[in-house]
C-alpha cells in the first residue's frame, strides 16, 4: 500500500473514531439527566408499596447527625422517605439497599417500622438477574412474604442489629431474622439479605436514635 494512501486511511479511522466518541457522549449526557430522573420516581412510587397504609410521604437528608427534610427532591446524596397515614402518624421509612447479584447490581426499597422494628416490605427497583431464576426475588409470593414482619430489632447500646438479616435454607426458617431462600436462586436472594444487611445496620440505629425528626410537615 503506498505511503500516503496508509496516512489516509489511519487519518480517516481516527476521525470516525472521535466523531464515535463524541456522539456517544452526548447521548451519555442528553438521557442521563432522564434516566436519574426517572429513576428517583420509581423509588418514590415504590415507597408506598413497602410502607403499607402510607398515603402521604415526606423526603429527608441522610446525615451524621440525623435527617434533614427536603423540599427539592432531586438534591444528591442518600435519602430516606417517611410514610404517613392520614392523620400524619407515621407508619414507617423506605430505605434504599443494594448489593450484587449474579447477573449486576440488585437495588431495593424496604419499609422500615421504627416501633415494631422490623421490615414491613420489600420492592426490587433494579434487577438483571436470569429470568425465570433469579428474577424469582421480584415474583415469587412466597419469597415476598419474607418481608412482612423481618425482625430488624437494634441492641441495647444502639450500634447495630441484635442479630444480622441472614439468608437460611427453602423451608428451614428457624428465626424471625432469617429469609427463607429460593431454591435454583441463591446467589440472588443472597444478594437482597445482604443488602438489606448492610443497609439496616447503619441506618435502623439512625432512624430509632432520630425518630423526632420525621415528621409530616
């Protein structure tokens, strides 16, 4: 190939390759905004799934020394949503988990109860696990019923868990603290008591220590 038609080639290819480069991250950055938007919706649609009796929610700021009402939903950083009934009692606060499953990240919501302590629900927001295996943690009713009454109970010096969210075997459920797994999905099921684990023993002390702060209005 003579010299000058090789240069021309290579100098063509680096310019598809840049023009590449650039669409893709103006697409990156045209729909990102969206897809966090969209994103934050569903997480507040979901609170009133896993908060049962809620009918209005207030949003707050996680920080070191509590929570922080929100006025402006889309402010960054962790947040936490309180349900309320009509009467402005409140019922319980949505938390966010996440850990990885064996396809990718598995996100959920669950509702806490600061009173019974424990989960009073559970809702996957994002999961990319092998259908019909995997995405069990999403259908399966049984499984589901896992989150009804999950003891979450903190210890007496308001650190962390009396006894960490564990996974147990189908059908040997011996504790009020354990998931019942699902047979041909562990790794996933796996993932959400892992999840749930790490979330709420950070944040059930939080929420117990800063019960005052939730308020309707």
């Amino acid at each position: 190939m003579p010299k000058n038609d090789w240069f021309a080639m290579v100098r063509t290819l680096g310019m598809v390759s840049l023009l590449s480069g650039v669409l893709i991250v103006m697409a990156y950055e045209g729909t990102a905004a969206r897809i966090a938007w969209n994103k934050q919706q569903a997480t507040e649609a979901a609170v009133f799934a896993v908060i049962p009796g809620a009918v209005q929610k207030a949003t707050f700021a996680v920080g070191q020394d509590g929570f922080t009402r929100l006025e402006n939903h889309d402010e960054k950083g962790p947040k936490v949503y309180a349900g309320f009934d009509a009467s402005g009692t409140l019922l319980g606060v949505a938390l966010e988990a996440s850990a990885q499953g064996y396809q990718d990240t598995i996100r959920a919501l669950y509702g806490y109860d600061p009173v019974k302590q424990c989960i009073i629900g559970m809702k996957v927001l994002e999961n990319r696990e092998t259908p019909g295996l995997g995405s069990k943690i999403v259908t399966s009713e049984e499984f589901l019923k896992n989150f009804g009454a999950l003891n979450v109970s903190v210890n007496a010096d308001g650190s962390a868990l009396e006894h960490p969210i564990e996974l147990s075997k189908r059908g040997m459920k011996p504790e009020s603290w354990q998931i019942d797994g699902i047979s041909g999905a562990t790794v996933s099921s796996k993932a959400v008591a892992r999840a749930l684990n790490e979330s709420a023993q950070r944040m059930a002390p939080l929420v117990k220590k800063h019960l005052d702060q939730f308020t309707v209005k």
